[in-house]
C-alpha cells in the first residue's frame, strides 16, 4: 500500500480531479459496495441511513463545500432523485436530515414516531395517516444508481476554480488524524 506521505505528496502535487476520483472510489469500493451493501441486504435501518447520509455529508462537503439540510439537499436533486414523484428523496430532504440525527445523536425522538421503515413498499416513500413510509432499500437503490463514477467528473459540474477549492477542502480531510497517529506512535514507544 502506498505509504501516507507518499500518497498526501502525490494529492498535493496532482490535479484536483485525482483526489476526487479518490475520494469517489474509495467510498464506492471500501463503503458503499462492502459495509452499506451488506446492510441493505440485511435491513440494517439504522445502519443504511447513517451510512448513506455520512457518504453525501462528506462528499457534498469535501466537493463542494456544502454542509447540514443544504448539502443534502443538493446532492439529492442531482444524483439520487428519480423521475417517479415517490423516488424524488429531495422532497423528504429536511425529514431525511431528521432521521439521521435521531439516529446519531438521539436515538429515539418525536420523528420516529410518524415514520416507518417499510422495506415491502414498492415505492421509495408514502405520506398516510400522518405517517411517512419509507423504503430505506428503494432510497440505497437510487443513491447507488446515481452516484458519481470518478471516471466522469464532469457530471459534477466543477468550475476549475471549484476543483482546486475542492481540493484543498479534500487535502484537509486527508491530513486529519495527525494527532491520533502521535498518541499510537507515543504508546509503541516510536
């Protein structure tokens, strides 16, 4: 594996688009297609939703300095919504937002209490009875579907000034963990 300097070097030195492609294909092939797929396979409610929505956190961020209901937001317009009113997640963006921070920080809350995972709808999501149904496996289907392939970039729709902006924000995320890394180097006495 190529060392971390080395690779940081290479980050730095490169044009945006290869830490963007990084960035893409190393959370399609160590997360997306591993960890959240096995928990699409298994119904994993709490898992898949955090997982998915910490993917476009980090992506709408690192790319394109997006954060909170905004982020998600955006990047539900451009690559998850589909052409069926039930499959257009962007309109449930703000419940959406809600979900994952009762998950993360909360558990349990209000929210929970007018939604339901319903993994036998044949549809991404349904508003009855005040209640919203929701198709966590539909929502994985459409967010696989339209994920960004690092072998196209121009479907981000980057300006050159926006990739080097990105690249520094990506290069930043990188570098993180520095101080971790000193705590293991201090305890194995290196």
């Amino acid at each position: 594996m190529e060392h971390y300097e080395q690779r940081y070097k290479r980050f730095s030195n490169g044009e945006p688009e290869e830490i963007i492609r990084s960035y893409l294909e190393m959370f399609w092939n160590c997360f997306i297609t591993t960890e959240l797929q096995k928990a699409y396979e298994n119904q994993q409610t709490g898992l898949l939703l955090i997982g998915i929505q910490s993917v476009i956190a980090t992506l709408t961020e690192g790319i394109w300095g997006k954060t909170g209901k905004d982020s998600i937001q955006y990047y539900l317009e451009r690559y998850v919504d589909q052409d069926e009113s039930n499959k257009k997640f962007s309109k449930i963006a703000d419940i959406i937002h809600e979900l994952r921070n009762g998950h993360m920080h909360r558990l349990y809350t209000r929210i929970f209490h007018h939604v339901v995972f319903d993994y036998t709808l044949d549809q991404g999501w349904k508003f009855e009875d005040e209640k919203l149904y929701f198709n966590l496996n539909v929502y994985f289907d459409c967010f696989k579907q339209g994920y960004p392939r690092p072998y196209d970039l121009k479907e981000l729709h980057l300006t050159p000034e926006q990739a080097i902006a990105a690249k520094k924000r990506l290069l930043k995320e990188f570098d993180k963990g520095s101080d971790a890394l000193k705590q293991i180097r201090e305890m194995q006495g290196n």
